[in-house]
C-alpha cells in the first residue's frame, strides 16, 4: 500500500515538475500559481468536479472535454489548458491535486517562503489576511503565504498550520475541550 502512495507522489512531482519549468521559461509563474489555486478552489467545492477527474469510468476522451471546458470556462492560461489535457490524455487526472501542490510548493521553495494553510470560520478581508501574513513572518522568520479557505463548521476563529506547526484557535475545538472538561 505504501508504493502505491507514493506511486502517486513521485507521478504528480514528475508533472508538477515538468509545469514548473515550462512556467519558468515562458515567464508565467504567477500566472499558472494564480489558475493552479483557482483550480485547487474548484475541486474543493465541487463533488462532482472531483468525480470527474477520479473516475475511472470516464473515458479519456470524456475527461479531456471536461477539462478543456473547464479550462475554457474559468479562462485558464493557455499553459494550465494544455497541461490539463495532456494529464487527461495520459489518464493521470487523479493525481490532479498533487501535481497542483507540488507545483506550489516548488514556487514557494523557490522563493523562500512558506504556506501557511488558514481554515477561517468566515472570509478573511484583505487586510486580515495582510496582518496574518505579517504577525506570522515574524513567528517563522520567512516569507509566508496565507492559502485561506473558509469552514463555517469552526463557527469563530480560525486554525493555521505552518509546517508541522498547528495552532487551533476555533470556537468549535474551545467547545469541544469545554465538553470534555465538564465531562471529567
């Protein structure tokens, strides 16, 4: 079972990899970074999106035209298009999501900074995510990029995770260790 995972790994570096170097020399990292993350949010909010690219079923041709639609639809950069048809003609749309942080991480790695995953009960504004960035580049001593999404089961606050680091400052897990110690 671990080969298989990691099977799966180094798969999605070797895409991933091959991305990042096209995106370098045409110049348009921030540009494929910026679809790479639009992409990454639409398999997160859609089911049936990521049915579409786990399915096994599908036919290659039947992945392929859902993706170059969805390319089309969310005016994807012509670079993130074409490299999204040939993972769906490689049948390899599986491993999508892996290549999409892959690909992330070696733009971060790149530029010395780290990602700080932020799961907020509600939309941070510019200016929350602003002073997070900065009160948590002086905490790690690095460049840090907020990947912000919203969970509205937290109900308040928010958890951040930084590396290995993670703080959990959610009203959902205060309720949740308040329950805990009435409990004892």
């Amino acid at each position: 079972m671990a080969s298989d995972s990691t099977g799966v790994s180094a798969l999605a570096e070797r895409y991933a990899t091959a991305l990042f170097e096209l995106a370098d020399e045409h110049r348009v990292l921030d540009q494929v970074a910026a679809d790479l993350r639009q992409l990454r949010a639409m398999l997160a909010a859609s089911a049936d999106l990521t049915r579409v690219v786990r399915s096994p079923i599908l036919s290659r041709a039947d992945q392929a035209r859902a993706v170059a639609a969805l390319a089309r639809r969310a005016e994807l950069s012509s670079l993130v298009g074409d490299f999204l048809a040939v993972v769906a003609r490689n049948r390899r749309l599986f491993a999508l999501s892996s290549m999409i942080e892959g690909f992330l991480a070696m733009l971060a790695s790149r530029r010395g900074e780290v990602t700080a995953e932020v799961v907020a009960a509600q939309p941070l504004s510019e200016a929350q995510l602003g002073a997070l960035s900065e009160h948590l580049h002086r905490t790690v001593g690095r460049r840090v990029t907020v990947d912000a999404r919203v969970d509205q089961r937290l109900l308040g606050g928010m958890i951040v995770k930084v590396g290995s680091r993670m703080v959990d400052a959610s009203v959902e897990s205060k309720l949740r260790r308040l329950q805990l110690a009435m409990k004892a």
